[in-house]
C-alpha cells in the first residue's frame, strides 16, 4: 500500500466515525431536551400543589 492509500483509509474511517459520534450527540441533545420540556411543564403545571 502507498502513503496516499494509507492517508485516503485514514480520512475515510475518520470521517466515518465523526458522523457516527455526530448522530450519536444529535440523538442525545434531542432527548435530553424534550426530557427537560416535560419535566418543566410538569413543575408548572403543579406548581400550585406545592405548600411552603
């Protein structure tokens, strides 16, 4: 295998595994967020159960 060959692999299994973690965060920034808009509405909405 030549250099190039070598460096051609390298930048396509590194391009690769950055979409992979890419996707990875995306999917785990979405849920995070919608897990932090349920547990926001359900604070409001018994917000007046709450007793000091």
């Amino acid at each position: 295998m030549s250099q190039l060959e070598k460096a051609y692999q390298t930048m396509r299994n590194t391009g690769a595994g950055s979409i992979a973690v890419g996707i990875i965060i995306l999917v785990t920034g979405v849920t995070v967020g919608i897990i932090s808009i349920v547990n926001g509405a359900l604070l409001l909405k018994h917000k007046s159960d709450i007793e000091f």
